[in-house]
C-alpha cells in the first residue's frame, strides 16, 4: 500500500490493517494518527509501480507525544499505546467512506495526437 501524498511530516512508526481490508492507518513521529479508505484503483494496470488501491483520507487526529503501536478493534475502532505506557481507543463510527473519484475513460480514438517527427 502506499500514498500518493504525504500524510505525516516524518517517519511512519506504526501501521494497521483493518480485518476486512478496506482501511488502513498509521501513527507517524508528529503524533498524528491517519485513517484511510481503500478502494479499489480503475485504472491500475499490472505493473511494478502502480498501486492497485486508492488511499482516501477519512480521519486526522493529534493523539499527543510517544504514541507508537496501532491496532484495529473487532468492533472496527482503533486502539494504540504510548511510550509512557498510556492505552487508548479511538471510535471510527462516525467515520463515513468518501465518495470515490471520478473515472476519466480512456479515448476511443485510436489516432495518437501526438506526432513524432524522429520517423
């Protein structure tokens, strides 16, 4: 999984994978905990640098200093830990997936518009 743009201004200390595969989040070293939506990308095609999902930020959270281990809940929520041996749990209810983006067809027209004067 990755991201088309960045979502901590650091490292990335803990990432958890939710257990239906749909939402993915991470704690970075500025104490902020992101949540994302996964779907499925339309136009990813096999290759070794594309990614076969799109990342949707759905949730972003200041959780305070030293937060570091991230883990989902069986009710769906999240819980972390902190170095200085604090537990918490933060509640995704409320949460709504976003509308996913829209999809650009590719042309039907087989002349290329561009035009290569090597040849």
């Amino acid at each position: 999984i990755g991201s088309r743009s960045a979502s901590h201004s650091g490292r990335v200390v803990s990432v958890a994978l939710s257990d239906d595969g749909s939402r993915v989040a991470s704690i970075g070293r500025d104490a902020k905990l992101v949540v994302s939506q996964l779907s499925p990308d339309p136009l990813h095609k096999i290759s070794p640098k594309s990614l076969p999902f799109l990342a949707q930020e759905v949730l972003s959270q200041q959780l305070g200093g030293g937060s570091r281990n991230l883990i989902f809940l069986s009710n769906g929520n999240l819980a972390f830990s902190a170095k200085d041996g604090r537990v918490g749990e933060v509640s995704l209810a409320q949460v709504k997936a976003p509308t996913p983006p829209a999809v650009q067809k590719p042309s039907t027209n087989n002349r290329s518009p561009v035009v290569d004067s090597d040849y």
